[in-house]
C-alpha cells in the first residue's frame, strides 16, 4: 500500500513540474513553485494546482 501511494505522489509531482515549466508563470515563480514541490512533495502539487496554476485563454 505504501508503495501505491509513493508511486501516486511521484506521478502527481511529475505532472505539477511539466505543468510548472509549460506555463506562462516568470522564470522566478516557476523556481519557487518547482522547489516547493520537491521540498514538500504531497502538499506541494496540491497547493500549485489550488492556488498557483492560472487559467490560459483559449487560443
């Protein structure tokens, strides 16, 4: 079960970075973002995709 869980944690951190570095943030908040991510990894993606991640206009 533990492994289950580390495996999710790592495939939703995974996602929040390529979605981090793909994004339209500055070069300085993508840094943050991506630091907060690895130093708290469960709580991290969770709160970029909460509060960090901006919506894009349709193109």
């Amino acid at each position: 079960m533990e492994f289950l869980f580390t495996a999710f944690v790592a495939i939703f951190d995974i996602v929040a970075i390529v979605d981090i570095l793909r994004g339209g943030l500055p070069v300085e908040k993508k840094f943050l973002w991506i630091a907060l991510v690895f130093i708290v990894p469960v709580v991290g993606f969770m709160l970029y995709f909460l509060l960090g991640k901006t919506e894009q206009p349709a193109a």
